[in-house]
C-alpha cells in the first residue's frame, strides 16, 4: 500500500498494490499496523455502504460531537472525494482536497476527524464503502453548503457528462454557509 499526504498533510491518499490475471485480482485494502504508522492511532468502529447514482452530491457532512475520521473507496463505478478542514485551530482550516476515487484504481481516501466530507458521482452509478471512527450521531451532524463560495471547491464540472447541477438531499440544499461552521460547535 502507498501513502501519499495531499496538500493537506493530514489528508491520505491510499493506493494498493493489485495483483491482476485472467481470474480477477487481489488486494490489500487495510492493514491496521501500516495505516497507524501513515495516518496515526485511530480505531474504526462503523463501516458503510451507499449506493447513488451519477450527479447525486453527498455532503459535505461533519458531526459537532463524535466527529468521525473516515477511509472512503469506490467499490463500483467513480466519484469526486472532497475532505475540507473544519479544525478551527488548524492552519488549513477552511482549506480543502479532493480526489477522484473509482473501483478500477482502489484507491482509498483518508479523511481525519475534524473535517468535511462529501463526494460528487461522476460514473452511470457508484458505490462506496467507508469506515468510521467513531459512530453515527444524528443529533450531532451537520453540513456546509456544497458550493459555498467562500470554500470555493472545484467540483471539476468540466468532467460532468450530465447538464445542471448535481442532486442533493433536502438536507444538503438547506446546508448553511462555511462561516456558520464556527457558530454551529457549541
């Protein structure tokens, strides 16, 4: 398994080895001793799987309690990962990282606890699969607007092969702006 810190370091690109012939392929998509030595001590405690079709926009969702790191794959199809830091005493805080992960490459995105996260579906359909740090609290989550332009995520438009803007939940188009991020906390 490589790792490879993006911009943000704290964020972390996994890419496994994978071993292909005429039957299939194997890999590796965790192993617990070198991922704490590359992302640090966290223990998962909840996997999920969703499945959702192209243009469909999930996110950018974070908890003001248990927040929860998250190890994101693409096990069918492809989809835009977004991570934005919402770690107040950070110096990248409202800065953000995305990578494009699909099922062909493996790939896996690393996302800390204290941070953002959504993915935008590029491919006809795309399932993902990503485990938890710590569990789901509906009463303590929350989401950013998608498109805030303070943020100003590159949501890579020029690759949508779909007209208008992506579909969201209720909850996703009700999603306040970057700066109440801070007032939402206590």
């Amino acid at each position: 398994m490589n790792y490879e810190p993006q911009a943000i370091p704290e964020v972390v690109l996994l890419t496994p080895r994978r071993f292909e012939d005429e039957r299939g392929f194997f890999m590796e998509t965790f192993r617990q001793s070198t991922f704490q030595e590359h992302c640090g001590e966290h223990t998962f405690v909840q996997d999920n799987h969703s499945r959702s079709a192209r243009g469909v926009l999930r996110g950018l969702h974070y908890q003001i309690r248990q927040p929860q790191g998250k190890l994101v794959r693409a096990v069918v199809g492809e989809i835009l990962d977004v991570a934005v830091d919402l770690r107040e005493q950070s110096k990248t805080y409202g800065q953000w990282v995305r990578a494009r992960l699909s099922a062909s490459t493996g790939q896996q995105l690393w996302v800390p606890p204290g941070f953002g996260h959504g993915f935008l579906v590029l491919s006809e359909v795309a399932e993902v699969v990503y485990k938890t740090t710590d569990y789901y609290a509906p009463d303590a989550e929350r989401a950013v607007r998608w498109d805030d332009p303070d943020l100003a995520i590159d949501w890579q438009r020029e690759a949508w092969s779909w007209h208008g803007e992506p579909e969201l939940s209720a909850k996703d188009l009700a999603a306040p702006g970057f700066s109440t991020v801070s007032d939402s906390r206590t």
